[in-house]
C-alpha cells in the first residue's frame, strides 16, 4: 500500500463454494470482515465484495473514513486485476461495471 509491502493473514470463516466465501482479520483493535460473492448474470459471473470494519478505540473509529478511502482505492485496483484475470482466461470482456 503506497509503495510499501504489508502482509496481513486473514481467516476463512465461511465458505460457500460457487456462492461465497468471508474473510476476517484484527488488526491493531479494528476488525475487518469481508464478504466476496459470485453470481450469475447475464451469462457471466459478478463478483461482488463487501467489507465492514469495527473498531474499539476512539481515534480509530475518527480515522476510519479516511482510512477506509485508501484502502477503497487499492481493493478497487485488485478487484480489476482478478477481473483481467478472468477474461485472460475466459477469453471474453464484459464492460465495467456503474456502481462499484
């Protein structure tokens, strides 16, 4: 994230194959919880992701939305790569979609 290397180990706490799959991780008191899911649509598949934060102290709960805008930025940059990905392999191009 801005130039520099993190990582950070995420739990599967639910996986539906073909439907879903949560990850969730705790990091310096804030609680990350995303959900990918994949649907149908129109003869291709969507995937969706949904991520809610939670955290315990105050100066984290003020800087969330700022955070929240960068972290925005770089899941939005890897939700295009495993777009790509899929269309390399499909051999198709669906046009992105309106709302993200």
């Amino acid at each position: 994230m801005n130039g520099r290397e993190n990582t950070m180990e995420f739990d599967v706490t639910e996986s539906i194959p073909n439907e879903r799959v949560r990850i969730v991780n705790e990091t310096h008191g804030t609680v990350w919880d995303s959900v990918f899911r994949v649907a149908p649509s129109n003869g291709h598949a969507v995937l969706t992701m949904r991520m809610e934060t939670r955290s315990r102290r105050l100066h984290q709960k003020l800087l969330m939305p700022l955070i929240m805008l960068v972290i925005r930025k770089a899941v939005e940059k890897d939700m295009d790569a495993v777009q790509a990905s899929c269309e390399k392999v499909s051999g198709t191009t669906v046009p992105p979609p309106v709302q993200r």
